[in-house]
C-alpha cells in the first residue's frame, strides 16, 4: 500500500505545471467560498445583532394578540409578580424595559407621515437598545431625558420629509383607548440614524409615560423588553419565563418568533450561496477530468503494462481517484490557510461598504461588514472538495481501468 501512495504521489508531480493550475484552481475557489460565507456571516449575524439592539431585544413578553395587531386593547399592566421573575433571572438577562408601542401619523406645517411611536424610558432605554448610540449629540440634538414631556426623537430622514430642525414644533396624532383621534404638539429634541432603513423611515420615539397619558393607558404598556447575556440561550430562557409566568393571558415571544421574515432572508440568501458554490465546482470538476484524461493518454502505455502484470482495474480506478484526492486536498490545504488568514485579518478592520449605503441600509448590516468564519464552514469546504475530486475522477478512472493491455503495449 505504501508502494501505491508513493506511485501515485509521484504521478501528480511529473507534470508540475499542470498540477499547480489544478491545484491553484481548487485553492482559489475555496479561498473564494471561505471569504463568501465569512462575509455573509458577518452581514448576517450584524443585521440580527442590529435588529436586537434596535427593536425586538431576545425575548418580548405581550399580551397575547399584540404581535398580529398593535392596538391598545391589547395593552397590559405589568405587575410586581413579572418583574420579580425578571429580576429573579439575572444570571441569564442583562436588562429589561417596558415600550408603549402605537400606530399614528406626525405631522409639520409642510407634510405628514405615518409612523409607529415608541413610548420608552430613556434611562432603561439604554440598556436594551442601541438607539442613544445612534442618537446625534452635536448642533442642539440630544436623546430623550424625561419619560412625561413633551420631547420627541426623529430620525433625520424623518425630518428630512417634514422639513424640522432641532426645537421645532410638530404634530403627533394618535387614536386613543376610546378610539378618539387625539392630535398634540411635541417639540423635537434630537435626530438618529440608525443602520436600519425601516426604522429610519417609520419610527420617532418619546417619553413613555407622556405616550401612556396621550393614550389613556395610564400604566398599562404593550410589551417588556428583554436583553439577555447570550443571545444563544434565548430559548432555553424562554421555556423558563413561559413556565414560571403560567399566565395564559401572556405570548413570551424570541426575537425569531417575532421577525420570522428575517430568518427566511438567511435561509434564502445561504441557498443561493450554495448554488453559486456549486456552479464554481462543477466548473472545477470539468478541469480536474480533462487533466486526469490527458494523464492517462500519456501513460497508456505505462497503464499497459501495469494490467499485463496483473494489475487489477480496481487497483487502476484506486490509483486515478487517489490521484485526484491529491489534488484536491493539497488546494483545499492552501485554500483553507489563506482564507482563514485573509478573514482573520478582515474581522478586525472590516469590509467598507460606504459606497452602498443604501442597500446595506435596507439590510441592516451596516456600511461596515466584519467577516468571521465557522467551524462548519470548514467542514462543509472540506466535503465539497472532496465529492468534486471524486466525481471529477470518475469517468477517467473508469477509463483507464478499462484499457485492453494489448493495445496499450503497442501504443505509440
């Protein structure tokens, strides 16, 4: 057996410039496909984490109904019970805070636009979101201070559209818990952007406790949002809170529950990189084959004379697979080490991506991408190659098994 591995060793280096062209090939496309998914990952992974810290935290205890129709009959008064339990889980959660969330229009002397105004608690508002991150602290804006004034944060797209500047008057209208429109003024107090387009687009933020007395929801709020430490225990955590609720009145929803949308983009967006990584392989099946194929016509002879000696075409078909094998592993050794070093490099400074504001925008990544590579990304490279060598070896080890030795001998 050794003497088989050294043979076919030897066979793939006596050609070497054909060789390293197979061999560069199969390390290029997998430099390629370990630098596609890392990048993925990384814009995938900062749109969940962006999408978390803006709007649906880990986990979101509702009153059941809220999630398919955001009315304020649907609305809750948090009691000392719930916040115990939260408070009773501090191993798992970081933070929490209750939103009063609301349909409505707001309105300027020269537009309108209809939004979802978010009732927070601008201290616990920052322990479970990332929006006084994204809050400009220059030129008079600032983030909220009060939960019962009658201060109001914009995106600047929003005043963009309604034509404000910081400190200008403008209309929020509401349908109150009667079902009464209820128009009143608000001055604004700052300007955000986010690395979310939709949130940018339609929603402004104030005080919550100034929402609940426009509402007429006195204390009651829509949700409890809540932060955890590992964003890969959400359900296990929220097993915990259903169970220790027990409350039939209560949805304890994960982010995944509430945004499936998002988690279909992800399953979508990993199929069509599958497919493009096979469009790529079966090009490099085609180059490992013909390679293979011109070997064997000029070793016809050799071939020959292996099978005159009893040689079984097995053995043949052993040797030819091997040989690929052998290409194979070698590119996905120089593939795998270049791409792990390229993406090492790129996650600490990242990817800028200025140039498509918008449509990162609109995926919510970011401008800038931090790619990072999994251990399954590995092992999924690793078979693919292994099943395209294979597969290109094939036809031309079957091929060379089947040459009849007399005419291999007398093969000129």
């Amino acid at each position: 057996m050794k003497i088989f591995f050294m043979i076919c060793w030897r066979n793939i280096w006596r050609h070497k410039r054909r060789s390293i062209v197979i061999i560069s090939s199969v390390a290029f496309g997998i430099f390629a496909m370990i630098l596609s998914m890392s990048i993925i990952n990384g814009g995938m992974s900062q749109t969940i984490d962006n999408t978390i810290n803006m709007t649906l935290g880990h986990i979101s205890v509702q009153k059941k109904g809220f999630q398919d129709n955001m009315k304020l009959k649907f609305s809750f008064a948090p009691t000392e019970n719930i916040y115990s339990i939260l408070d009773d889980n501090k191993t798992e959660i970081a933070a929490y805070s209750s939103r009063v969330k609301v349909q409505g229009m707001v309105q300027s002397s020269e537009s309108s636009k209809g939004v979802v105004i978010i009732g927070i608690d601008p201290e616990h508002e920052k322990s479970v979101s990332n929006i006084y991150d994204y809050t400009d602290k220059k030129d008079g804006s600032s983030f909220l201070d009060k939960t019962d004034d009658n201060s109001i944060l914009i995106s600047r797209q929003v005043a963009k559209k309604l034509d404000l500047l910081i400190g200008d008057k403008m209309v929020v209208m509401i349908q109150n818990e009667n079902n009464e429109v209820v128009g009143v003024g608000m001055t604004v107090k700052g300007f955000f952007e986010t690395p979310i387009d939709s949130i940018n687009k339609y929603v402004v933020y104030m005080g919550i406790k100034k929402l609940q007395e426009i509402t007429g929801l006195g204390n009651n709020v829509s949700e409890i949002i809540i932060v955890l430490k590992n964003r890969d225990h959400v359900d296990k955590v929220k097993k915990d809170l259903i169970h220790s609720l027990n409350n039939n009145e209560f949805n304890v929803l994960s982010w995944m529950d509430i945004s499936p949308d998002l988690l279909n983009a992800i399953k979508i967006l990993d199929i069509m990189m599958y497919v493009s990584f096979a469009i790529i392989f079966v090009t490099i099946i085609f180059s490992i084959a013909n390679t293979l194929i011109m070997a064997i016509m000029e070793r016809f002879h050799e071939i020959g004379v292996m099978k005159s000696i009893g040689t079984k075409p097995s053995l043949i078909f052993s040797m030819i697979v091997f040989e690929s094998i052998n290409l194979g592993i070698v590119g996905l050794f120089f593939g795998i080490i270049s791409g792990i070093c390229f993406v090492t490099i790129l996650s600490f400074t990242g990817i800028d991506f200025s140039s498509l504001t918008d449509s990162m925008k609109v995926m919510g990544t970011g401008n800038i991408i931090y790619p990072h590579i999994r251990f399954m990304d590995i092992v999924i490279a690793t078979v693919i190659v292994l099943i395209t060598t294979v597969a290109a070896a094939v036809y031309p080890a079957r091929k060379a098994g089947r040459i009849n030795p007399i005419e291999a001998l007398t093969f000129i």
